[in-house]
C-alpha cells in the first residue's frame, strides 16, 4: 500500500475537499511552526474542522477502515512489546497480534521507517487501521503513560522536525482524493457509504472511557 500511494498534504486534501479555506489553513501553518502540532490538531483547536472531518478525510483518501479503540479489547502484551515514546511520538496503538499479522490503530499513514520499526519489533506483517488522535492518545494515556517531561519531549521534537512552509508531507500533482496508479479515492459510492454511517461512529462511548481503563 505504501509503495501504490503518492501522500498528498493534509491541509491540502481539507482545503481542495471545501472543509476549510487557503487562509485557514495558512492561519494553522503559521501556528504550526511554533507548536509543531499536526495541522489536524491546529485546526481542530481553532474550531475550523471536527474529529469527524479529520477521520472521514483520511479515510477516504487512504481506503483504511475507521475502528475506535474503545470497541476492541487491547492486547497489552503486544503493547509491551514498543517503547512508549514510540508509540506516543508517532501515535500508534498495536492492537492484537493474529498469527504473522500486527493490528495497529494509525492515525495517519506511517512513514516507511516506521512501518520497518513495527514489522521488526513484532516479527510481523501489518494490517492497519484508521482512528481518531484524540482517542489513540487517549487509550495511550491510560495503557502506557509516560511522563510530562517525555510529553513536553516530544513536543519539542515535533517542532524542531516541522517544515517551516509547509505541513506533513511532501506534495503530488494530483487532485484531491486521487492517488497513484489509477486508483480512484473519490468515488461517488465510497463518500455515499461513509455519509451514511459516519454520524453514528462517533456517538461517544456512554461512561466516556477508554479501553483498559479500571473502574
């Protein structure tokens, strides 16, 4: 999958899908370069997009299925197998180990490196899935807590690595919602489907819990 598609800005799929504006999204990059927060969680913050937007965006433009953390029962032995700050740095959460297979919880598609870093620690192929950032760190916080210092850490690694004009990725030629190799992520049928279901995906869990946390 990784080698199929040619990733395109996440600020540039919002603003070429209409979600929010060109000075919007210049607004956050400028906020950017001085938090090194992704630009999701900027524009989260402002109130210019939801977690719903950010999701269904992602999804569409990668075909990764959505799956909350909340609605799965975590295997903490293949948590353990990661140094937290690697999990928090990139925010993924490994799910369930499934014979050769590692099921994580993504929250943007990983870099190369990264994939190497997950297939070499678990000795395993990757089936990935789609979830909010909010809810992986979430479950993060409560399965595998790390410290405030190693927080502001990451923080502060996060804006040393930012480019100053321009957010995560390199950028393509091709328009929003299209990807290489003639695969087409803008079907008509794929945004119907996910129009449909996507409200009730993010009716919030009842006592407002993550997985794994004790009563």
């Amino acid at each position: 999958m990784l080698g199929k598609i040619r990733r395109k800005r996440f600020g540039e799929i919002l603003v070429g899908e209409g979600l929010i504006s060109q000075e919007q999204m210049e607004e956050a990059l400028e906020i950017q370069k001085k938090s090194g927060d992704s630009i999701g969680a900027i524009l989260l913050d402002l109130g210019y997009i939801t977690e719903a937007d950010i999701v269904k965006t992602l999804s569409i433009q990668y075909q990764l299925p959505y799956l909350r953390p909340s609605n799965y029962k975590i295997d903490r032995k293949v948590l353990e197998i990661f140094e937290p700050l690697f999990l928090h740095r990139q925010c993924l959460l490994p799910l369930d180990r499934i014979g050769d297979l590692l099921l994580v919880l993504v929250t943007d598609i990983p870099s190369r490196e990264v994939v190497d870093q997950l297939q070499e620690g678990s000795k395993c192929d990757l089936a990935m899935y789609l979830g909010s950032s909010n809810e992986v760190q979430q479950a993060l916080n409560v399965m595998l807590p790390i410290s405030e210092e190693q927080d502001a850490q990451i923080r502060a690694e996060r804006v040393v690595s930012r480019p100053e004009s321009k957010d995560d990725e390199p950028g393509s030629d091709e328009a929003p919602g299209q990807a290489s190799e003639g695969i087409d992520f803008s079907s008509e049928k794929i945004l119907s489907s996910l129009d449909a279901a996507w409200d009730s995906i993010f009716v919030e869990n009842p006592d407002g819990k993550a997985e794994g946390e004790e009563d």
